[in-house]
C-alpha cells in the first residue's frame, strides 16, 4: 500500500473513530435508558397501562368512582411506584390530583379533546412530563379530561450529566486516536528512512557488505530497493576494479618472469655473435635461428597474454554462429592430424552421428582444441602417443571430451589446471606459457558452456567441455 493511501485512511480513520465510538457510546445509553424514554416498555409499563384502561372503563360505566378519592389514591399509590401522576379534571376544575406533583394550574395541561396529542411531550412547572389524555362526558354534559403523566425530567437531568462525558469521550477519543495512528506512521516511514541513513553511513566507511531487506511496496520499498541495487553495483564495480588491478599486477609480474628467460637467451646469442664467438656461417647461423625462434616464442607469448587479459575483463568480440559440432571437429581433426603424427601422436575422432548444431565462433573454438590437444602433446611420456576426441549427448548439452594416454596429474592439481601460468611441471622443462587450458576456460566460459579434468582410471588425462544446443525459437 502506498504512503498516499495510508495517509489517506490514517486521516479518514482520525475522524470516523471517535464518531463511531461516540455512536455505540449514546446506542448504549439508550438501551440503558431504554425504559426511562419509552411510554409502552413491555416490562415496566404494564401496570400504568392497565390501570389507564382501567380508569378509563371507570369514566364511561361508573363516572361516580372519578370523584371518591380513596378509589382514586389506591390506583395514584400504584401509578407512582412507576413515577406516573393521576390527574381528573371536570370542566375548568381540578377534581383529583396525585399528592406527590407539584402545583399545577388547568391552564398547564391540554385543552378538552387533544386526544392526537396521547403520549405527547410538554413542560408543566418547568418539569417535563409525557402525558396521556382521555377525554369524556360526564353524565351532566360536562367535558372530563383523565390525565396520566410520566415525568421524564430524570431522564433529562441524567442527559445534561452524561453530554459532558460523552465530550470528554470524544476528546479523548481523537486524542487517543490521533496518538496512535501518528506512532503507527511514524514507524512506517522513519524506520526504512532510518535504515536507509544507517546504510548510507555504512557506505560511506566503505562498506558494502550488506543486503538490504525490502519490505512492502510502497513508495519507500522502492527507494530502499533502488539504493540497495545501486549498492550492489557499486559493490561489483568496485569489485571489478580490484580485480582489474589484481589482473594488471599479475599480468606484469608474470610478463616480467616469462619474457626473462627468452630475452636473456636472445641477449646472450647476440652478445656471443658481436664478441666473435660465432666465428663460422655455420655457427652464425645457428645462433641466428635460435634467436629466431626465442623471439617467436617471446611474441607469441605476448599474444597470448593480451589474449588473456581481453579474456578475463570481457573485452574479446565473438562472432557466433550456428555450427554443426561433428563436422566442425571432423574438419579440424583432417587439418592437424598429420602435424600431430609427425610428432610421433595418433589421433583419433569417436563420433555417434551426432548431428546438432550449437552456436560457437570457429577462431575461439579452433584455439580451444589446439590449446587442450597440444598441452597434452607436451606432456605426453610414451613412444607412441594417443589422443581421442569424442562428442556426447548430455540433454540440452554437447559434451566434448579430449583424452590422452600421458602421465596425468595429480588430485591436488585437478582444481588448478586452468589457471592461467599454471604448469604441470613445476621446472617448467617442458616449455609454453602456461596459458593454453587458462585461455580455453574463459572462451568456453564466454560460450556459455564449464570446462573440467579428471584422469582416467587406466591413465592419462580427460579434459570436458560443454556447448549449449542451438534452439530456434521461432520453431518453439
């Protein structure tokens, strides 16, 4: 619920509150009262109303009773347990009244023949009384009028003491209300505005490691959804900052190791061609070639550095495209298996006429399988070396799994094989970068596919890899 609307109902709720408390406050008073202000009460009216139709009986059978005032004090006594008066009037003249009322005059009660006013409201002596009239003939002609009168001042006088409390009800009421309902907001809003200034302060002593609880959707949860996503990125830029600056120092401690030990061979040749020591064509020409090929394996070093670094920040462009992966690795396995035989290796292709097409860059994926296929190369132990490629079914997935029958590596080592420098060879005898299964990792990253090692149980090393199956969505 939005702040708008709940300010809306907490004012709404301020005003119909003490209005509907007020409300059951005077409905209770009423049934309380009840009886005091209803003439024809079933349980406490009975009796003034059987002697009313009893008197009235009197005036049309035995109008002589209407003047014997012992008659008329037995049924006054009864009527005023109930706070009922007896008046009988004859003409102008007062024939009885109750002992107990005050002072009245013929002119304080109703003209002859108001019978539509029976029941009806009236002040006499400045009491309020409800009165009943029956009016008659008496036997000589003479207009009678019998009265009976409920005075309902009581009920007046408990009125004027109850309005003050009802006021007094009222005020509290709206003070207690208005109270309540501003704590009830004031932890709606101040709590998230307090949250959101704790968070601030923690941002601001550089710390980000925290998550930010949204509750609701107001207009407040969305600020704190909003600054807890702009603290987030704010952690992961910052992240990506330390990361690139880690990535820098590495790659220039790195740079510094690797490109030593070729440029310091590459010096030591020249140096030994200017001093003379080459002193034959033959010789020259060796140390010229050695040189050569140290300068290659320097650039190409470098290469593969930037390579890798574009790699690790996401800054190398791919063109994919939709590829058949068989006929992909059939054609590259015709392209270097006679470079590979020449180096004394057999290769070879386990195909189940998988025909799926997946979506890869040819360039990326071609240096993954020379990089995975020439690192095993490099390792290889045996006379005769192996190494098969064999493509699988995995549900959404293409697996592609390159074995060899070389040495393997150890347990530990498993986790760091695609490490970037990481080498097998600790004296680093065997020669490369140390980049090739680092550079492979991030491309088949970039696919959206894992890459993993495990050694096979009759030796040697299997390395995995995944490729996604292209789907059309336009076919569903």
């Amino acid at each position: 619920m939005s702040i708008r609307k709940r300010f809306f109902l907490s004012h709404a709720a301020m005003i119909l509150t003490p209005i509907i408390v007020i409300v059951f406050i005077v409905f209770l008073i009423q049934v309380v009262l009840n009886s005091e202000s209803e003439w024809n009460n079933r349980t406490q009216e009975r009796t003034s109303i059987d002697l009313y139709n009893r008197l009235k009986k009197t005036a049309f059978l035995e109008q002589e009773k209407l003047f014997d005032r012992e008659y008329l004090d037995s049924i006054a006594t009864q009527l005023l347990k109930e706070n009922n008066y007896l008046i009988v009037r004859k003409g102008d003249t007062l024939v009885y009244t109750t002992n107990s009322i005050e002072m009245l005059s013929n002119q304080d009660l109703p003209v002859f023949n108001s019978e539509e006013l029976n029941a009806a409201d009236g002040w006499i002596n400045s009491s309020h009384f409800s009165i009943k009239q029956y009016d008659f003939y008496f036997k000589d002609e003479v207009e009678g009028s019998i009265f009976l009168l409920k005075n309902s001042s009581s009920f007046n006088k408990m009125a004027r003491v109850l309005f003050p409390i009802l006021f007094i009800s009222l005020i509290f009421t709206l003070i207690l209300t208005n109270v309540l309902l501003s704590y009830f907001m004031s932890r709606i809003i101040l709590k998230p505005v307090q949250e959101l200034s704790e968070a601030a302060e923690k941002i601001s002593k550089g710390d980000l490691n925290f998550k930010m609880e949204v509750r609701g959707k107001d207009e407040l949860s969305k600020l704190t959804q909003t600054f807890d996503s702009m603290r987030a990125q704010l952690k992961e830029s910052l992240e990506y900052r330390d990361k690139y600056e880690n990535n820098r120092r590495e790659l220039v401690a790195n740079i510094s190791h690797d490109l030593k030990t070729p440029i310091t061979s590459i010096i030591g040749y020249v140096e030994g061609i200017q001093d003379g020591v080459a002193n034959t064509s033959e010789k020259r020409k060796q140390y010229l070639d050695t040189i050569h090929k140290k300068a290659i394996y320097t650039n190409q070093l470098i290469e593969e550095l930037s390579l890798y670094s574009k790699l690790d920040m996401k800054r190398v462009p791919f063109n994919f495209e939709k590829v058949k992966v068989q006929a992909f690795i059939e054609d590259y396995v015709n392209e270097v298996e006679d470079d590979l035989y020449e180096k004394g290796v057999r290769l070879f292709l386990q195909s189940r006429d998988i025909h799926v097409d997946v979506l890869l860059d040819r360039n990326s994926m071609v240096r993954v399988l020379n990089n995975v296929i020439y690192n095993s190369v490099k390792y290889l132990d045996k006379n005769q070396g192996q190494i098969e490629i064999s493509i699988s079914n995995q549900g959404e997935w293409i697996q592609v799994s390159i074995s060899d029958n070389g040495p393997g590596v150890s347990e530990e080592q498993l986790g760091t094989i695609f490490h970037r420098f990481y080498q097998a060879d600790p004296s680093r005898s065997a020669g490369g970068s140390g980049l090739g299964l680092a550079i492979a990792a991030q491309i088949i990253e970039a696919h959206g596919g894992s890459i993993w090692a495990e050694n096979k149980s009759t030796g040697g090393l299997v390395v995995h890899f995944t490729l996604k199956k292209f789907k059309d969505d336009r076919n569903g």
